[in-house]
C-alpha cells in the first residue's frame, strides 16, 4: 500500500531550525508533484510549500518565504522541508502530500485533489 511518512519534527526555540523528511513507499515520487502542507491547533489545514517532478519549479506561502527551502531526492523517493528562523507561529502538524494529476503551482489551492497524504509531524516552537 502507499504510505507518506513524516519525520523530523520536534521542539524548538524560536530562531532555530529543523529538517523535515518525507519518505515514500508504493508511489514513486518523481510522477507526483509533492507538497508540505500544516495544521495548527483550531485552524485548517493550509499550503507551505510545493515541489514540482524535476525539482525545476518550487512555491512557497508567503508567511515562509525566505525561512523555508523545499527539496526532494526522487532517487531516495523522499521529499524534505528545511525550516530555518523558525516562528512560534510556524507550530503545527506538518503534513506531505503527493499529486499525480496537479501541477506544483496549483497544488496548493487543489487540495481535495491530493492523492496520498501522510500522517503528520508535530513541530512546536517556543518564545
């Protein structure tokens, strides 16, 4: 079966960083445009950032431009977000999402289209 999941997550202070990884088993991610996507306690879900298949295109909210870089390894078949400056506001659970039909450019506003989700990662940070 396909599973997404997250790892990476965990407690932090304001101004520091962490790594987030995706990894990919029953789907070979270079047919998906990918994304990571959070939710925060009493708010929906809401768009961070995407990848496109070849990596050559990648989009970003802009409450995380500039702090955020979005990669992915289709070798390994694993995605990863690198979070840096992090924000007490960035705490949430952090979700990757895979889409075969969207482009990295819509997958953000599509995501009732999203093909696989994984379970999440919870990123806390403390002022």
């Amino acid at each position: 079966q396909v599973q997404l999941v997250e790892s990476g997550g965990g407690l932090v202070q304001a101004g520091g960083s962490l790594r987030l990884s995706c990894s990919a088993s029953g789907l070979t991610i270079v047919t998906y445009a990918m994304g990571w996507f959070r939710q925060a306690p009493g708010k929906e879900r809401e768009f961070v950032a995407t990848i496109s298949r070849t990596s050559s295109a990648t989009y970003y909210a802009d409450s995380v431009k500039g702090r955020f870089t979005i990669s992915r390894d289709n070798a390994k078949n694993t995605m990863y977000l690198q979070m840096n400056s992090l924000k007490p506001e960035d705490t949430a659970v952090y979700y990757c999402a895979a889409d075969r039909s969207s482009t990295a450019q819509a997958m953000g506003a599509r995501t009732l289209g999203i093909d696989y989700w994984g379970r999440g990662t919870q990123v806390t940070v403390s002022s």
